[in-house]
C-alpha cells in the first residue's frame, strides 16, 4: 500500500483548521473530520491497481488549492496568514 496521499489530506485539514483558529474563529473541528474521512475515501480508491499515484496527486493539487484559494468570500487564504505572520502584523 502506498500511502504517499495522506500527508497531503492531514496537511491540508489542519492547515485549514489552524487558518480558522488564527483568525479568531476556534478550531474547525469539521475540516479535521473532514479529513479523516478524505484520509479513509483516499485509502479505498488508492486500492484500484494503478489509482495510488493519481489519489497522491489529487491530494497534492487539493492541498495547493486549500493555500491560495480562500474557503470563503472575504476570508483570509493560510497563504495570506502565513505571509502577514512572517512579516511580524
């Protein structure tokens, strides 16, 4: 079994959780549980021969969408949160 999809699904959860808590909104438990779900979803279709390294990519594309895209309308992106952090605001 290849796992190299579950890094980027748990990256993508708590980046997004810990993007809501930085902003003053609490935890997001839903994007953790969300997660987890995506976590076991991803484990059943990287069964299919030959699904494992396209379920990875996918992954890594939801993750690099999760950092510049912003969850909703008028929300700060963990992209912007990481760069107004950075720069000590």
């Amino acid at each position: 079994m290849d796992s190299s999809y579950v890094t980027p699904i748990l990256l993508t959860a708590g980046m997004t959780a810990a993007n809501d808590w930085y902003q003053g909104k609490g935890v997001n438990f839903k994007a953790l549980l969300g997660g987890g779900i995506a976590v076991g979803i991803a484990a059943v279709l990287a069964e299919i021969p030959g699904m494992a390294p396209v379920v990875a990519g996918i992954a890594w594309i939801a993750f690099v969408a999760a950092l510049v895209v912003p969850a909703q309308q008028g929300q700060k992106t963990p992209l912007d949160t990481l760069l107004s952090i950075a720069q000590g605001k």
